[in-house]
C-alpha cells in the first residue's frame, strides 16, 4: 500500500463528503476556459464563480445582476497583504 496524502487525507474526504450527498469532481485533467469542466481560468482561481453566481441567484432572486457581481467581487477580493484581523472585519461600506 502507497502513503500519500491522496490515500490517508484525500480519498477518505472524498468519501465523505460523497456519503453526505456532495457532488464530487475528479478534476485531475480539468480543462480550463469558460466553458471548461469548473468554468477556471487556471489552477489559481479557487472560487469557482459560475457555480457560486448560481446559487447567489438562486437564494438572491431579488438582487440585480450588479448586485451579484459585486458580491462575487468582494468574495474575491484579495487579502493577502492585509493582517489576519483586517482581513475577517466585514466591510459595512
């Protein structure tokens, strides 16, 4: 048997979270593109966008489609220069 972090962390989350009724995805060879398996750009955009402007349609149906976008923007927004504390604050602005 091969001790990886594939075989003692990955795959027994991937079960898991398969067990509770989450849709997995083995995205291994993942194209990438607007119209790619998860909608990414690249490896380096986490937040999958397309999926996440639908479900904010979905629970937001009031909102305009600015007001989702801006959503989506300060999802995204990058805080890696800022300190932990500044980065967690909610911006009420």
């Amino acid at each position: 048997m091969t001790y990886t972090e594939d075989s003692y962390v990955e795959q027994p989350a991937i079960n898991l979270l398969s067990l509770i009724g989450w849709e997995t995805l083995n995205c291994y060879s993942e194209t990438f593109g607007k119209d790619g398996l998860l909608g990414r750009k690249d490896r380096s955009e986490v937040v999958l966008v397309r999926e996440l402007r639908l479900a904010l349609e979905r629970i937001n149906p009031d909102c305009t489609a600015n007001e989702i976008t801006q959503a989506i923007d300060e999802i995204n927004r990058d805080r890696s220069a800022m300190s932990a504390i500044a980065a967690n604050e909610c911006d009420s602005g």
